[in-house]
C-alpha cells in the first residue's frame, strides 16, 4: 500500500548523527562522531541510592500519573539553579520540565509556528533543533556563525526581509557543532534585533554548566527585562541523557501553551526521574559533580587540541572551546569535506559531516565536527593522527 | 508584551480532566473524575529489586543516550506479548517505544496529517487524542458511538463527504469515557469502510488487558491483512502509569516517519524505564499481576454497578463495562449535564463533564464519566448515593 505521509515529514530524513550512532557497533572503529556525555558523568552509586528510596518510601507518587508541567519540587529546585548559575528568571517567566531538553525546542516550535513559518537559525546548527522545526512545517533558514557569534549584519537583513520568522534559535555558549561562544556583545545586538523585529529568541543551553576555561558570559535570558527569551537546558550532559529530564524557562503566555502542548504529547515526563532528579539536586554535591566532569572534559579537549596542534596540517583550521563537547575543523580552500570524511571512515575513524548541520540541507560543507567526551584517550592519540596523515595527504603541510 | 501564538494551540484550552486532576487536592472530595491506574496496580516491590540490579549490572547503558525506536529487548518482547495475546503484528509492520501510548498517538497524526486534515473519531472520544489532533492543526470530526460500536452509517456519509479525512481513530475495547467494547461485526465494518475510502485506522488500546468480565474481542488489528492499521497502547495501566512507557505497531513505511518525528520530539524514551519494563516481562509473573489488577477493577467496577441499580432513579442510565476503568452515566431526555455535575461538585462529588469528551468542543452533553479504579469502596459507596439523591432530587423516580 502506498501510504500518504504529512508534507512536513515526507521529506525529512533521519538525523546524520542519530544514524551514524546506530552504525557505531563495530568496537574497532574510533568514533569522534557521538554526541553522548561521558559514562563518567554518571553518579550512578548515587542514583541507585536514592532510587532504592524512592521505590521504599514514595512508590505510589512515582509510579503514578503526574501534572505535565513536572514535578513541583522538581520546578522549584531547577528555578533556584538557574537563578544562582545563571542569572535566569523573572516575575513574568515560569519554568517547566521536558522529556529532554529536545522537547523544550519542540514544543516551543509548536506554540509559536504555523506551518510555512521560519526559524532563523545559527548556520551550522543543531541538527536535532533543524529537523524539529522541519517536522513541525517550519523551515530553518541560517544565518553564519562567525568566531564572535552569529553575524548580526546578515541576521538583520534576513529579519526584514522575512516577516514570518517567528525566532531566533541560537546555543550561544559551547556551540554544537563548532564549539565556539558567542561575545556578551554579540548576544546584546542580537537581543536588540529580536526587540526591533519583534521575533522571541530560543536559548539553547545544553552545555552551559560544562565551562572548562575561560571566563563566564551572560545568558541571553539572564537580560530578558522583555519577555523575549525562552531558555531550554537538561540534565542530559551533568547527571544522565537516558532518563530524558529537560526544561524551559520562559514568559508564562509562552509556557502555558507548551503545557497544553505538551499534555497532549506524552502527558508528563518520567515521574520517578523527576524525584530522583531533585533529590540528587537538593541532598548531594551537584557542584561537586559537575567540577569532576569539567575536569574530565577540559582533560579530553586539551588532550585533543594538542593533537591537532602537534599533527595536522596549518591548513586545517580548528575552533578551541571553552566547554562542551565539540569542536569543529575546517579543510582548505572550501573543499568539499566528504571526501576528507570517506577516508577516514575508511580508515576507521568516524566524524559527523559539517552538511548534517546546515539549513540548507542540500548545501555542500568544508568542515566537520569532532566529539571529545566519548572516545578514550589512546582513541584521541590515535585518531587524531590518522586524521592528520589523511589532511596531509590530500593538502601538504 | 503580546505573544503570536501559532493558530492550531492559540485557541487550545487544557484538558479538562487534567485540570480537574490539579484541583483535587482538597481531600474531602470523593472523586470519580480520575483517569488513573489504582496504586494497587505497581508491582512497586519487584520493580525495586530489578532496578536495583540494573543500577548494579547495567547502569551505563540504562543512564545513557538510547536509540529512537526503543530499547531492542524491549521491542522484542513487546511484540512477542501483542502476537500472543492479542494476534498483532505481520511481516510489513513493525513496533516502536513510545514515551507513554499518549505520544503513539501524537506521533501517528503527525505522520499523516497536515494543518487542516480531519481525523475521524468516536463522539465522544478519549480528550487527550482530540486535543493531540488540534495541537497539530488537524480537526477531529466526530461519528456517534453506539452500544456496538461506531455509527457505520454515518461513518461512511462522514467519510464520502470528508476527502481529507487522514485516519479513523478508534478505542474499541472498554472505551473512554464510554466503557463500552465494540463488536466484531462492527469492528470488521468499520475496517471494510476505511479501505474502500483509503484511510488509516488508529486503534487506540491501553485497557486491552483489562478484562474483569465477558468475552475477548478481536483486536482491528489481528485482521489487518491490508496494512492499514496503527495500533498504539502503553504499560500505564499494567505496570506504571509515571514511568510514560508505551508502544506503537503499525506498517513500516508509517513508523519510519514516527521515529523520524519522535527523534526530534524528545530523541527516545527514559531508557531505565524500558530495560525495567524488559526485565519485569521476561523475569517476573507479568500475567499473574495482570490477573491481580482484573481481580481489583472488577470488585470495583461490580460495586459501583449494584449501588447504581440500587440507588439511582431508572431514568439516568449508565453503560456496564466489561474491563478498563469507566462507566457512562447519560441523564434523561438529553438534559444537559452541567447542572447536575455542579450540584454533584457542591456536595463534594466529583465526576467529568461529558462535554470535555466532545468532538465538538461548543456542543453540550447529557452525560458524565465515572471512574472506579481509585476511589476507595466507602466512597464508591457514597459517592453513589449522593449522585442518585441529586438524580431524585432533579428527575423523580
């Protein structure tokens, strides 16, 4: 039978990443291609205590139906962080729980576009973020991301000259893919253009309590005095990405119709996690945690950069985050990274292709990404030569 | 400042029941208006003991990022127990996990309808699945439910008239709110129709399991020889409605773009909660605990039924379920409802306005859902007599 699919996703493809992650079975293959935290960002002893009374003492509340706004406990603990962090939340904003920061950025699409609406977006950009706004009918258009942030010059011509953009999507700090963060200026103009062209900003923040150099940046949120941002975050990289606990922080008349939307999604996010979640927050050491994993990653990064610096071609150029889990190479002259990107795999060693990346879904890319948390050192050592050996190849020194 | 909120959520009001849910706080109230599982249903103890050891064994697989379509053993499983109990499943269909059966549904319409699509369903029909089609711009056009299931006749005017009808949208096993079970002469029916005019059918069967009393129907389903059948149904009512576990069977070409639009939803669903799910089906006594759950409904449901013969005036009737959590009380001569439940309310009687049900969202009803698997047996008993005293009290005898 052939089956009549909805316009929006007849032409969506998988994800790259989420394709190239199912394909990851051969254990011999070096992979910079996740996108996955570190196993030992886990406090998995943790966890389990907490579980185990949990299941003893509140069984009945955690296996039960649930409000779909999250667990209030839950909420409060996430508003009190995010004030404390982050500078973030106002007398106008409320905060909810998501499955996954993933579901912020849906649902967040969901209330604010019509199909034929446009995104405009940070070019590369979060892949899972393009392709939620393409499954909802909306279509992401990109604007380039420069070393300093997104370009505000280019931003400003697409905001007049695209009246159905509804907002601007952007992971200021820690960028996936490029790893780069965004001036407090940058963020400033981009915020005054938002206001000028009455569009909202959606502040993706995944990353942003994996800082492991350099010095802090203002969120977009933490200088919303309009009601212009939502702000969507997870405990996906500093607890867990398997239990899906996300969260929004934004203006109410926004949040309240993402509740609606999200009732009618799956009802709530996992009520036991959402207790486990803000047990872990209030009884034990976050801030301890989350230092370990800093370590961990500004080990990892180093251990990668240095590589990179000590072996692969001047011409290839890289970024150098300051937290996160990626960062971002670029061959020479524009030339076409698949090729680059065939070789390697060829060689064993995966990347995700900048193309997975763009707006643009049929525009070639120079660059590809390369994922740090998840591969062991000697896999850092190693892949990071044969990446060089192959960019020597193709361009000299 | 003034929000633009996309038309298809601008106009969405929250769902009934869970409002009503959040405002029954105040203990003194005997509610009848749950949609919830009694707690007597957890299995909190074995699901303690699995946990724990998967904290112990498995941690790093449970904790980490999982694959869209589910967690394989999971899968497997689930299949295997639709095959048996229920003769689902043939080689052109496949079966996903789904972040509660709520999001089964979601997912289906997001797959095959566009903005302005109508969805056919049973009038009434379960809230959530109605606002699920409106939150993705698709209009739900209801057909009346008779005692044997949907009106065929005017499911096939409906059908003629309505060619941008995407799918018929059915619970035909102890329906909510109705409580009643479709027959196989109109299941078969209603499955001749939607091939002659070219639809889907989205069988919707969380209460599937739930028999207390007569004989199993069988599943639309089971006969899909023709690959036009999506069946979704969850865990939520076996084993935990909290933990958001549910799945979806259906035809390849379908689930493909379901995946595709559940990875950018919220990537996949809590990972714990599924290997939990896996190890309590293939470890422990999922059927005796089934048999457990039947054995307490249908005490519940057969006391709320004698005191209703008992005590309630003969012009109100009600329908007599034969599984799931509902009955269906219509008051006579198509008086509305609404003053009735107002009176109930006063005197500290909860129960859900038949109009939350309506496909229609401005038409009035007659009716009201009862709901028997939380209230204790005292307030089933009166709660019984302060409805039937109102009834009295408003129709005589």
């Amino acid at each position: 039978m052939e089956y009549k699919i909805s316009n929006k996703l007849a032409s969506l493809k998988p994800s790259a990443i989420r394709e190239i992650f199912k394909s990851l079975t051969d254990p011999t293959i070096i992979s910079f291609a996740a996108g996955n935290p570190s196993p030992l960002s886990f406090p998995s002893e943790e966890l389990a205590e907490i579980s185990a009374d949990i299941f003893k003492n509140q069984a009945n509340v955690a296996l039960q139906y649930g409000i779909t706004e999250g667990y209030a406990p839950l909420r409060t603990a996430v508003e009190a962080r995010m004030k404390e962090k982050f500078g973030i939340g106002r007398d106008f904003d409320t905060t909810i729980i998501t499955t996954g920061g993933q579901q912020g950025i849906e649902l967040t699409t969901k209330a604010l576009c019509n199909e034929g609406d446009v995104v405009i977006c940070e070019n590369p950009s979060f892949i899972g973020a393009l392709n939620s706004f393409r499954a909802l009918g909306a279509t992401p258009v990109g604007v380039p991301l420069n070393d300093d942030g997104i370009d505000v010059e280019i931003l400003e011509k697409t905001l007049a000259e695209t009246p159905n953009a509804k907002f601007i999507y952007v992971i200021p700090t820690f960028h996936n893919p490029m790893g780069i963060t965004s001036t407090l200026e940058n963020r400033k103009k981009v915020y005054e253009l938002a206001k000028k062209y009455g569009v909202l900003i959606l502040e993706d923040n995944p990353y942003g309590e994996l800082r492991f150099a350099g010095e802090n940046v203002p969120t977009y949120k933490s200088f919303d005095e309009d009601g212009i941002v939502i702000y969507c975050s997870s405990f996906s990289k500093i607890l867990s990405a398997g239990m899906r606990i996300g969260y929004v922080c934004g203006p109410q008349d926004v949040i309240s119709k993402m509740v609606v939307a999200k009732q009618v999604e799956d009802v709530h996010t996992n009520n036991f996690f959402q207790m486990l979640c803000h047990r872990y927050m209030t009884e034990r050491d976050i801030d301890g945690h989350i230092e370990k994993i800093r370590g961990i990653y500004r080990a990892k990064a180093e251990l990668m950069l240095s590589e990179l610096d000590k072996h692969m071609p001047k011409c290839v150029k890289y970024t150098r985050p300051e937290g996160g889990l990626f960062l971002w190479c670029t061959l020479p002259n524009g030339t076409d990274s698949s090729e680059f990107i065939k070789k390697a795999l060829a060689q064993k060693v995966a990347v995700v292709p900048g193309t997975a990346f763009n707006c643009d879904t049929e525009a070639p890319s120079d660059s590809f990404r390369l994922n740090y948390s998840m591969p062991s050192d000697e896999d850092i050592v190693r892949g990071i030569s044969i990446l060089s050996d192959i960019a020597r190849e193709m361009f000299g020194e």
